[in-house]
C-alpha cells in the first residue's frame, strides 16, 4: 500500500476529477464550461480551437490521470503528469480569458493549475 502523503492525495484528486470531466461529464452541461458551451465539445469549438486538439487535450488529461494514479506505485511518473497538467491547465485558462469568460468559470483550472504546481514543488 502507497504511503498517504500530501502528494499522493493531490494526486488522486487530480487524477479523479479529470476522469470525471473527460470520461464521465464530457458530455454534460456545467457551470463552469467555456463561452456558453454544454458539452466538452463545444466548449473547444467556442474557443475556436480545430477538432484535433479535444482529441489530443483528452489523451494528455485522461492520460496524466491515469500515471497520477500508476504514480502511487511508481513515483517517477509523478512530476511529468503534473507538467503536463500544469501546461494544460495554462491553456485552459487562457481559453476562458480569450472567450470573456467570467471568472467563476476558471476557478476549477486555476485550482488543477494549484494542486500541480503544489505537486511540482512538493
């Protein structure tokens, strides 16, 4: 059993609710989707971003997620998923900045950004 740290529950934080937003509310509206978007989708069309990226952003999220959670066994895959997430999370909210988006809607990138920089210096 992996030790409980600090990290460790960032991780696991992380790691679930990027598989919440990608694999289980893609598909839904929330308060916190970009321009007036209700699906994952069309929050990416909003932002007038190509098909391909909602391709490639939910491979780099579903994949950070799934080495947070492998990273409990093995601790090197840590620090790139925070990277990565880190990086995507700068996107994300850029893209609520570029569509006017108040600021609410940022607050759950600006706290993944948060917790992956917290990762990053633990």
């Amino acid at each position: 059993m992996p030790e409980i740290t600090t990290t460790s529950v960032l991780q696991i934080i992380i790691a679930l609710g990027l598989l919440n937003v990608w694999l289980v509310r893609a598909g839904s509206a929330t308060a916190y989707r970009g321009a007036e978007a209700t699906s994952l989708k069309e929050e990416f069309a909003a932002y007038g971003l190509p098909d391909m990226a909602f391709y490639i952003v939910g491979l780099l999220k579903v994949g950070a997620a799934l080495a947070f959670i492998a990273g409990l066994w093995m601790p090197q895959l840590v620090a790139p998923a925070a990277g990565v997430v880190a990086a995507l999370m700068v996107g994300a909210l850029a893209m609520h900045v570029k569509v006017k988006d108040p600021a609410m809607k940022s607050l759950p990138a600006f706290l993944m950004l948060a917790m992956s920089v917290g990762i990053l210096v633990l």
